[in-house]
C-alpha cells in the first residue's frame, strides 16, 4: 500500500520540474569597500560565448554599487566583522544578487535583491522569501566550508578566508 506522501500534491505535476543542466559559475572579484572585504563570485544560465567573460562588466559594477548601498543596513544586525561574500546570477527570468556576511562568530545574514530582464542594471532589494536556488547553494556550501577552515578553526585569519575562493567550475 503507497504512503499518503509518495505523490506530489494535486496540483504539481512531474513536469513542472525542469530538467537540471550544470550551469558555469566562479569567482569574480574581492571588493574592497571603505573597511569592508567581500568575494564575489558569478553564474550564468547560458553558456557564455568563446571568450566572453562570465559575467559582463557593467553588470559586476551595478552589482558592486548597489552592495555598497546595503552595507550600512549591515548594523541592524551587526557587521562585526566586515566580511563576507556576493553571488550575481545572470538567471533566466531576472539578475539575482544575493550579498552574505558574517557575524556573531558563526552566523551568515543575507540581502536578496534582484533586476529585471529589460533593467539588467537596476538592482531593487527582495522582500521575496526566495533565498537561492540550486546553483547558488553550491557557492554559499562553498563559503561555509571556508569560514570553517579558515576562521573558525582557532586563528581566525581573514586573509586565509579571503584567498580562498570558488574557482570556475560548472554546478
């Protein structure tokens, strides 16, 4: 006899899911804004052309700028270390920038913002509950292992956890 919970509800059908295809992500740059330091890191939805860049440029700075505007919202609860790490998505349906930072020791707090398509360069905080899709989770995996071999490991040196960085691979 099938458990109750072996079928997806009414309304969902197997086909609702996509299928999952590795999509290319890496690191971009350290961002060094007045005291802070932050990684970050790119994914693209499509497979960028021979020799183009993961990501293009004037989206990295839009994201950059509007990071540094989240910064001060930081203090709300606690910027202590000044430290932490961004992933811009070139998703399919938007640009998704999700800016990370670390505090009380052992805690990641999250800012999820987002542009549109046809405003690729117009960065607007979520209210959304979304917090990262498949493929982000993967470098958010990545930066908890880091803090954890790099910070929490007795020395806390910030250098060690700022040179180590995802570098490109397909997730």
């Amino acid at each position: 006899m099938p458990d109750q919970f072996d079928e997806w509800p009414s309304a969902v059908r197997e086909n609702d899911f996509p299928t999952y295809r590795p999509r290319r992500m890496g690191f971009v740059d350290h961002w060094r804004i007045n005291e802070w330091a932050i990684k970050a890191y790119g994914v693209q939805h499509r497979e960028p052309l021979g020799g183009e860049p993961l990501l293009q440029s004037d989206l990295i700075a839009a994201a950059r700028e509007h990071v540094s505007t989240l910064l001060p919202l930081t203090k709300e609860e606690g910027e202590f270390y000044k430290t932490g790490f961004t992933i811009l998505h070139a998703g399919v349906m938007a640009n998704w920038l999700l800016f990370q930072w670390w505090t009380h020791g052992d805690v990641w707090c999250q800012f999820l913002s987002r542009s549109d398509i046809g405003t690729p360069l117009t960065f607007e905080r979520s209210t959304s509950p979304v917090r990262a899709c498949v493929y982000e989770t993967a470098i958010i995996w990545f930066e908890q292992q880091s803090w954890i071999r790099n910070v929490l490991n007795g020395s806390a040196d910030r250098r060690a956890y700022l040179q180590d960085a995802m570098r490109d691979e397909y997730c």
